[in-house]
C-alpha cells in the first residue's frame, strides 16, 4: 500500500490543475449582470457552466480527444418590460468582463390576462439570453502581495 503514493500524488495533482484550470469569477458575473438590468426587470432562473455548452460538456466528461476549448457560459432568463429593454440589456451583457458573445433564444411576451410574479412574467417579455465568455489560460504568476502562503492557509511562518 505505501507504493501507491506516487498514484496517488498524481492523482492529486492533476485533479488541483484542472480545478484550477476551470475556474471562474461567478460572483463578478452576477455582480455585473444585477448592475446592468434595466430598472423593473428580473431573472427567474440562471444556468452557467465552467466548460459551456451541453455539448462542449459532455464531450470533455466523455475524454473526447480532439475537445476544442470553449469559455465558460450562462444562461439568463428573465422579464422586463419591453422588448427594447432586452436589447439594451444584450448591449449591456457585451460590455461585461471576458464576455465574448451573447446569444438571443427567445424574448416573447407570455400571457396578456396573468398578473407578474417570481414564476410568470405575466403581461411583460420574458427573454431567454446565453452570455459566452472567453476561456482564459491560468496564469503563473503569485497573486499580489507577498510570494508567501501565509500561515493561516497552510503556508509557513
């Protein structure tokens, strides 16, 4: 049983590497994307993804060999208003940090006779939007500051 540390160490170490490899700022994302809704608008449901796509995930999850590196994306729906809003709200999503694209699935007003709620839109537009972000590379570099792991991590004296 001792012979398998060397396993195990590796083991270790890829699964650190490729935690750190596939991390993301979410809570920028949603810091930015609850500054840039327009005024009477709201999200009824998120989805977002590390590795993208459905597809992109299950070709990474299935070892696929030739796996074409796609960025991190989201999936906002929601309701506002008016359909302009959606757009200026689209406009507003590409200005947002390492976003590389953002996609429209569908901005339609749902039911003219139900009252808004957390669950319908009611009389208001719901809209579906896919923000893409660009994948980037992990840096080498040790965060500002001092070089040292402080104590209180792990690190030394």
């Amino acid at each position: 049983s001792f012979t398998n540390f060397a396993a195990i160490k590796e083991q270790r170490l890829v699964s650190v590497v490729t935690t750190a490899e596939t991390r993301f700022d979410w809570e920028r994302m949603m810091r930015e994307v609850s500054r840039i809704m327009p005024v009477g608008s709201w999200l009824k449901t998120t989805d977002a993804s590390v590795l993208g796509s459905d597809e992109a995930a299950a070709q990474a999850s299935s070892g696929a060999a030739q796996v074409v590196p796609v960025g991190p994306s989201a999936t906002f729906v929601g309701c506002t208003r008016k359909q302009s809003e959606v757009a200026t709200l689209m406009v507003r999503m590409r200005q947002m940090y390492r976003v590389s694209d953002v996609e429209l699935n569908a901005s339609a007003q749902e039911s003219t006779d139900a009252q808004a709620s957390l669950d319908s839109c009611g009389q208001l537009y719901q809209f579906d939007v896919t923000v893409t972000f660009e994948p980037v590379a992990p840096t080498k570099e040790a965060p500002r500051g001092s070089v040292r792991v402080p104590a209180s991590l792990g690190g030394g004296s």
